[in-house]
C-alpha cells in the first residue's frame, strides 16, 4: 500500500500512481465476496441466505462471461497498456484466480457442510441419491424413465463422433464406459437440461432415512438421478465412472455499429452466436475427475489450468434461487409490502370512460405536480402506484398529446410498455428509444421494440457509439392556451419487476427549465440535434463530467475559505481515475467526502497524505442498493443530483446519461436524511480500508442496529411492523469468522 512516506513531500506526490488505484476487477470480487458474507452470516434467514448463494454464483457466471472474457481477448490480443492499478490483462488474470479460488472454495465448503445440514434441520432434506431408501430410487427411477430419459441426447466422442459443442453455462456429465467385447474405453457427454428442474421433489415424507425428523421438502438433484440411471443411455456398455463438469463461455456481443446498415439487424445476428457462446474463458468440474479426463476436457475446450475451478459437491449453485419459491416465510426475510406517498395517495383514483378515457378529476396527479414535486423511493414506494400511474394516466388523459420515454431494461410482462401501446393507439405521439445493446436484455428489447413498432409508436434504438442509459419520461399536455411538460427522472429502470428488489430513486415533477432541457435532449437522441448546452439538465458525454469536475473544484475552494468542504456520493460504482484524481486533491484541501459505493470502488480511503478525509462504505442487503446521488454543501447552498450515471468512465464518456438538480427544499432534506440513514448503518454498511479490504459494521453491546433499509421500510409504513411470522435465525455456531 503507497502512502504520503513514500514520497519526500506534499508537492512531490504523484497523484496517478498506480499504488492509489485499486483494480477495478479485484474489487468487484471483494463486493460478491460481501455477497457471499450475507449467505454465511447467521443472521440472514436460511432461504434467504440460499438466495446469496446463488446471487454470488450468477454473478460470476456474468463476470467471467464478459469481464474475464474481455480480459482473454486482450491477452491473447498482446495488449500490453496497463490500467490505472499498474496491471496488465495477465496480471489481472492471475490477480482474479488467486483471490477467487478461496472464495469459491468458501462457498461449496460452506453449503456442502453447514447450509445443508441447516437446511435438513429445518424439514428442507436435499439427498444424494446415494442416501435415497429403495422406495425413493424407484420413484426417481420412474421419473428418469418418463420424464428425463425421452429428452436426453448422449454424444460420443470417437473418430466418427467429433468431440460436441458445449453449451454456454451448460452442466454435463463425462461419461467413461468400456465395450465388453473390444474391452475398448469410450468418452461420451450427457448434457443435463435446463428444461427440467435442478432438484427433483420426492412425494415421501414419511420417509424411512430421515429417522422421524420434520419434512417440508423432500428432492434429489436431477443430474443425480440421470447418473444412476446411465445403463440406460447405454444399453450393452459398461459404465465406469461418471464426473460432472460446467462451462463458462464469451457471450459479450460484438457489433460494429458504424459498419452496420442494420443496427437492429447486425445484433440479432450476433445474439445467434451468443445462443451458442464464444470461446470457453472457465471450466468447473468435479473435483475427484481424473486427470485423463480432465485433461481431455481441457484440450478439447482450449482451457489453461487457470481456467479450471475444482468444485466439492454440486455445481451450479445459482440454482439454489429455486428454493426461494418454497412457501415457507419463517426461513425468509419478512414480506415488504411497498406503499404510496401520501401525496400520491390522498388523490382522487383515476376513472376512465366506456372508450378507455381518462375522466377529469378534482385531483389527479397532474395536478399535484403542478403545485409540488415528487420524490419516489422504491422499493420503498410503490412503483405501480407512482411511475406506473405518472405513465397510465398520460396515456389515457385527452389532453396529453405526447409521451416521449427512454427504455434500457423493462420486464417480459411490462405493464409500461402496455401503456404506451395504449397511448399510441389513443392518438397520442409516443417516441421510445429503446436502447437494443443493454447487456443480456437485447433480444429482450428487440421483441418489444418490434411490438411497440406494430402499434403506431415511433421507436429509436439508440446512438451509434453510445448506449442510452438514462432512465427518463417527458409527458406534453395541452392546458387550456399552453403547453405544459411533466416529466420523470429517475436512477432505476422502467421495470416493476426490479422495482421490488432494487433502491431507487425519481424525481416527478413539472418544472418548466427541466421539462424543456428533456425536450431538447429527445431531439438530440432521436434526431440530427447537436444539442452542448442545457440549463439545468446534467448529460453524458456533453456536460456531466464538466459538472462534477466543476463542483468537487469549488468544494475545494470554499473549504481554502474556511467555508468548509463537503461531499456526500452514491453510486454503484467507482472507477474513473480523472475523477478520483480529484477526490484525492479535495481531500488534501480538507474537503470531507464521505462515499456510499456498493460495487467496484477503484479509489483508496485513508491514505495519510492523500485520502485520510475520504471515508468509503458500502451496503448489502436485503434490496440491491441501486440510487445515485451526489451531494455538495457548495457553501451552504447546497446542491443535490440525482439521476443515472455511476462515476465510471463508460457512464460518463459513452453513454447517454441523465442527472437532474432537486430544487425543492422537502425533497432536499429527503435526500440528505437519506444519505445521513446511509452513513449511520450499523447492520448493513461495510467499512473499505486503504487496502481494499472490507469490514463490517455491527453493533456494539447495548447499541441499538440501525439497518438503512429496514429503516426507510419503517419509515415509509409510519411505524414499526414486527413480522407476519417469527424469522428463523440459523444457528451461531454456524458463522463464519472472517
């Protein structure tokens, strides 16, 4: 770790020093290792700590699919320039194998020996096959025949059966078996699939080997089943042995977007590839497979032992989310149930005509944006009955003559996208830019592109050389003589679904400065427009980064005229080194920054010298911590963004990003109570130390917990709620000590 020692004084430090950057790659596995501590932490409910176990699963799936993936591709490219943290591609391979593998180790040590015997205990019995009674194996014997068997292919490998393409994220089985007649050995893979449920439910709770303990829940993993019953796929053969194995392919897309005639086009001929996958960046296989087969394995799929991840028990943990579908609240985290502003709430509910029109009411929410504006936190607020309704009632109103919406992620079933169907077929002009490259969410994005085409909407997919990000609707209403705007500005997609289980924030209202930037900043993203200048409106590439650059400068300068210096920043992500560069500078003037960062934070707090007025945390909970907010005390007249873009330089450089200033003072205050619930979690927040370690808080003796989401959940119901049921908290002797 560099500190101010190193150097032989205050004007001799070199602020880009790779010693002040954390990598970017290394510190996304320390936020999925803070993943993992939810799971092993005895305080999380049993299926809830399942949930992490699989969050942190998936998550790698996706890191190694487009993280590691990029890094491969500029190794094998001989890129040589180096990030910010001095590592070159190879070093940052190297870095990841070496902090992941105990992790993943962790991991399957920790479900394989504690979460499971926990999970039995509580009547939840997922048995190897091998611990099955005859009974059971005869019903799972059954079950292969009718219901696994008929969609089984097994492929052999031999010179007339060239070795098959492994599916992207695909669990298998190598399979030996040896002719009787030739006494030859043959390799040959079976392909467990996804079609049929991970864990098979066995209907015998009054099962002999679980010696009158409790079942709620009774299964066999299916890859199990499909291994006790091989004779089957290979009548006449001997099976020898059997290894399970999972693979991890390249499934970022590729698209040159300045040589495609099509941009729509051009992707969906790269998601086909993607269906099939890249090259393989990642094997996990069973830890006892021997070498031979390994080996073959590995040459076969162009593997280094560095790519091979030896796993005890199951593969494939993400599959444990399944388990969060059991009906059994008291092992999971109490239902919160989101409500409606009292503003919001207090207002007459809309009524429509036999012709689906809205009805003039005496308030609508129109008319309460008109006299005051609204802040939405979900999954605290209702997002039905907010953003939902804001985009409904537009579509039904006849005095609404225009919805124009940005859509980076909506849900399959998207009630959004129903409204704005509605509205173009009411006569209304709707734009939609529909951004076609959010990552695993095109093809998603292309279908209901095509849909809203079909209805009459006038659809935009987005700039070449940028991704739209920013999550904004602009509504035109004609009232009485004028043309009024109302608008939305928020941090989190237009998506009901992770509206539920992601913190975000919105800004609704009808100020006439911001209604008219969001004019000109549709006309930038669906026309010729060269829009530079906006009068409140932030937007990336065009003037964010000038903004923030700007307003940490002037924190600097108030601080050096004993004003003081303050900042507050929350955001998912931390990496752009221009901008820590200059946190590290308002640091040295005096400036006391605090930043909420869950993810990837690539700057160094506390370095003596440098750092040592820059506190760093982040939150893991029960919600993904999602909202971005940025605050400055600028003197007293403080200033507040909120909006979309982390303080990456993709967000600020290469996408389409929105902030918005928040000008009325209860909506101020709001966000700085927020902020401040933040800073003073003692259950949730983790403390980031100079080295890039984390370590969380808890409360001490007699210290009440302050968890920022259980106390915005309290907050927003008014009051206290003790749970419908007792939560189950596993036992302490089952806790990690980290």
């Amino acid at each position: 770790m560099a500190t101010a020692e190193r150097h032989s004084g205050k004007a001799a430090l070199d602020l880009s020093d790779p010693h002040y950057y954390i990598s970017r790659e290394i510190s996304w596995l320390e936020f999925n290792r803070r993943v993992l501590h939810e799971a092993l932490d005895e305080r999380t409910p049993l299926l809830e700590a399942l949930k992490f176990l699989a969050i942190f699963s998936t998550n790698l799936d996706e890191y190694f699919m487009v993280r590691v993936a990029a890094l491969k591709q500029q190794l094998e490219a001989q890129v040589t320039k180096r990030s910010p943290d001095g590592l070159s591609p190879g070093d940052h391979l190297s870095a990841i194998s070496a902090t992941l593998r105990p992790m993943v180790e962790e991991q399957h040590q920790s479900f394989t020996h504690d979460l499971r015997q926990q999970m039995a205990d509580q009547g939840i019995w997922l048995l190897d096959h091998t611990d099955l009674t005859e009974a059971q194996q005869i019903y799972c014997r059954d079950y292969f025949d009718e219901q696994i068997f008929p969609v089984l292919t097994p492929l052999a490998v031999d010179p007339g059966h060239p070795f098959p393409y492994i599916s992207n994220l695909s669990l298998n089985l190598a399979v030996v078996v040896q002719d009787p007649r030739t006494q030859q050995t043959h390799f040959a893979r079976v392909k467990v699939p996804r079609v049929l449920p991970r864990f098979i439910p066995i209907p015998n709770p009054e099962a002999e080997n679980l010696k009158d303990s409790p079942c709620r829940w009774l299964g066999v993993p299916l890859e199990q089943v499909i291994a006790a019953n091989l004779t089957t796929l290979f009548p006449g053969m001997v099976v020898q042995e059997h290894y399970g194995f999972r693979i991890t392919r390249n499934a970022d897309l590729a698209v040159e977007e300045d040589e495609a005639d099509d941009l729509m086009l051009a992707i969906e001929q790269e998601l086909r590839k993607r269906r099939r996958g890249g090259s393989a960046v990642r094997m996990e296989i069973q830890r006892d497979t021997p070498g031979p087969v390994r080996a073959m394995l590995m040459e076969e799929l162009a593997l280094a032992e560095t790519d091979v991840y030896d796993i005890d028990g199951l593969i494939g943990l993400g599959d444990l989310m399944t388990f969060m579908a059991l009906p059994l609240p008291d092992l999971k985290a109490p239902v919160w149930t989101a409500t409606v502003p009292p503003a919001i709430e207090n207002l007459s509910p809309p009524r429509v005509d036999a012709d689906d029109t809205a009805l003039e009411t005496a308030e609508d929410l129109f008319s309460l944006l008109r006299r005051q504006d609204q802040l939405v936190h979900h999954p605290y607020h209702s997002f039905s009955a907010t953003v939902q309704r804001f985009i409904t009632q537009a579509a039904h109103d006849p005095q609404v003559l225009a919805i124009k919406m940005t859509l980076y992620r909506t849900s399959g079933d998207s009630p959004i996208v129903s409204s704005l169907i509605s509205a173009a077929e009411n006569g209304k002009q709707v734009t939609v830019l529909v951004e076609i490259k959010a990552r695993f969410d095109e093809e998603n994005n292309i279908n209901w592109a095509r849909k809203l085409e079909q209805s009459g909407v006038h659809v935009v997919y987005g700039l070449v050389g940028l991704k739209t990000h920013c999550k904004v609707t602009l509504v035109v209403r004609r009232e009485g003589q004028q043309i009024r705007r109302y608008y939305h500005v928020g941090t989190g997609n237009y998506n009901p679904k992770t509206a539920r289980l992601y913190t975000d924030l919105g800004l609704l209202s009808a100020q006439d400065d911001i209604g008219a930037d969001i004019s000109d900043l549709f006309n930038y993203l669906t026309g010729y427009s060269r829009q530079q200048v906006y009068r409140q409106l932030l937007v990336a590439p065009l003037t964010l980064r000038q903004r923030l650059v700007d307003l940490i400068k002037q924190e600097m300068a108030f601080q050096t005229k004993g004003k003081g210096g303050r900042i507050i920043a929350k955001m998912n992500s931390l990496v752009d080194p221009a901008l820590i560069t200059l946190l590290y500078q308002a640091s040295q003037a005096g400036v006391a920054i605090d930043l909420i960062v869950r993810g990837i934070c690539c700057l160094r707090p506390g370095i003596p010298g440098v750092s040592d007025n820059i506190r760093v945390i982040s939150i893991v909970g029960q919600f993904l911590e999602h909202s971005r907010v940025l605050y400055f005390q600028h003197g007293g007249q403080e200033t507040f963004l909120l909006g979309s873009a982390d303080l990456m330089p993709r967000n600020l450089d290469r996408r389409v990003e929105v902030m918005v200033p928040i000008a009325e003072p209860a909506l101020r205050a709001e966000l700085k109570a927020i902020l401040n619930l933040c800073l003073e979690d003692n259950r949730q927040a983790w403390d980031m130390a100079a080295d890039g370690s984390y370590h969380q808080r808890r409360p001490g003796d007699g210290e009440v917990a302050r968890s920022t989401q259980v106390q915005l959940m309290a907050q927003a119901s008014s009051a206290l709620a003790a749970p419908t049921a007792p939560v189950k908290h596993r036992s302490a002797k089952s806790r990690k000590q980290r």
